[in-house]
C-alpha cells in the first residue's frame, strides 16, 4: 500500500479510534448532479467514477482494510438502453486504466474483487468479463486490502445465490460457513454503510453484511462526497456507541 503522507497521517489522527475494519458505499446521485449542471446523466456517471477512485484510495490510505461499492444493481438493468450501455463502456475505461499499469496494482496490494452475478455480461460484454478476469489475475497476490465493486449485484440475488451453493455443499452450515459463501468471504461484515444522494434505503444493497452496520445517510449527491465529507462521516462513526445486542 502507499506509505502516508504527512497531511494524510494528520487525517488518521483526526478521524480514527476506531475506524470501520468494513464500510460500503451506495454511490447514489450522480444523475441528479449532471441534470443540475445541464449536463447529461453520463457526466455524471463519469464524475462518479471518478470521484470513486479519490474515495476509496483515501479509505485504504487511512487504513480501512475492506471497502465495498455499489456500482450496478440487478435492478438497473431497467434504466434506458442508452445510460445502461454508458455504464458498462464506464466499466470497460475503468478496468481498461487499472491494466494499463499492472505493476501499480500489485504495488498497491489490493485485492479488486467483482461482485453480482456476472454471467449477463457474456452475451455481449464478453470483454467486460475478458478485464474483470485479467484484474483477478493482476491481483490474484495482493493482501493488503480488499476493494468490492458491486456490478449487477443484488443482496437477495446473493443471498439466494449463497443459499444453493449450500444446498450443493449438502449439510446444513453454521452461520460461519454460510458466510465464505458470500461474495464478501474475505471481508468482516459491514461496519458503516454510507448512502449518498439524500435516499434512506438500502435498495437491495449487501443486506446480509449490514446487519449491525452503523448507517449514515448523506444528502451530499455522489460525485460531491469528497475526502473531507468522508473525514466527517468517519468522525461520526467513532462517536456511535455500537451495543451489539448488549447493554
Ligand atoms: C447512482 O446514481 C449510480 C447508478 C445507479 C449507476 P443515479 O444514476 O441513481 O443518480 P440519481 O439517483 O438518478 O441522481
Ligand atoms: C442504487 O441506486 C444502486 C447504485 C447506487 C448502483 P438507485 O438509484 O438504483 O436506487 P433506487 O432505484 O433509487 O432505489
Ligand atoms: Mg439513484
């Protein structure tokens, strides 16, 4: 991982004891961000992006060992044809700019991990799954982290999903077990769970991990959660006393 700087170290003081060991994002707003600034949702989706990589290298900078994204739900399959296929050439840049330095990813020491059900994308996104399993390979070594992206990813389709694998294990599994059938197997469960763009819901987001997560709704759209938006969310979560069920 990238050795701190000193202005980043200063950060760290001022926002941990304790920080989230896990903590998910649902990066919701970046349509409503572009339609405000007369722009199309696409340079929304793009200002999203972007803003992702800002965020989520601030998380493993500050130390925050799993985080998770919600990218493309199962549902979003509905929205037009157009904003749908914009997302998915969005995908093909990302992993396109993650393999144009291979030698970067294994030094950041990251494991990127793809989560939902991919199988969709071989009909006609055989290349979406060509980079999604390159980045795997890339990664295949590094442990200095785990990054989640949520791409036609739904909790209930996961869980279900989870639920078969079982059924073909054939015996009854403890909850442990249940657990390293779940997309998030080398992760703890959610510790914080942060939605931008002012919706209080979970719309199918991770709804096994989030059992105990603390929850932050934040009115911020996504592509305007920046590092310092962060820094005060994260402040917020070492002041929430989490009972875990006990007094
Ligand atoms: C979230 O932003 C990103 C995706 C669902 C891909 P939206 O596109 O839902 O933005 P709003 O909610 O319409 O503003
Ligand atoms: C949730 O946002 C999905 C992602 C952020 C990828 P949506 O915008 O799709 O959620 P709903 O439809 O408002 O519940
Ligand atoms: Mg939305």
């Amino acid at each position: 991982m990238s050795k701190l700087s000193v202005t980043q170290t200063q950060t760290v003081m001022q926002v941990q004891n304790p920080l989230p060991a896990h903590i998910g994002f649902v990066m919701d707003g970046n349509g409503r961000w572009a339609t405000g600034r007369n722009k199309k949702r696409s340079e929304g989706h793009k200002a999203g992006v972007k803003n992702m990589q800002a965020v989520v290298e601030h998380c493993f900078a500050l130390g925050i060992g799993c985080v998770s994204v919600f990218a493309f739900s199962t549902e979003n399959w509905e929205r037009p044809v157009e904003e749908r296929e914009g997302l998915f050439d969005l995908v093909r840049e990302y992993l396109k700019r993650l393999l144009g330095d291979v030698n970067k990813l294994k030094k950041d020491n990251i494991k990127i991990e793809f989560m939902g059900d991919l199988s969709p994308f071989a009909e006609q996104h055989q290349d979406i799954l060509d980079g999604i399993g390159e980045v795997r390979q890339a990664c295949a070594d590094c442990d200095g982290g785990v990054f989640n992206i949520a791409i036609n990813y739904g909790g209930r389709q996961e869980i279900v999903a989870a639920a078969n694998n079982a059924v073909l294990i054939g015996k009854q599994l403890s909850q442990q077990d249940f657990e390293k059938l779940l997309y998030t197997k080398r992760c703890p469960p959610l510790d914080m769970m942060v939605r931008t763009g002012g919706q209080m819901r979970l719309s199918n987001f991770m709804l096994y991990q989030v059992a105990y997560a603390e929850l932050f709704f934040e009115e911020t759209l996504w592509p305007d959660f920046d590092k310092q938006k962060l820094d005060e969310v994260l402040k917020k979560f070492a002041q929430r006393q989490r009972n875990f069920g006990k007094v």
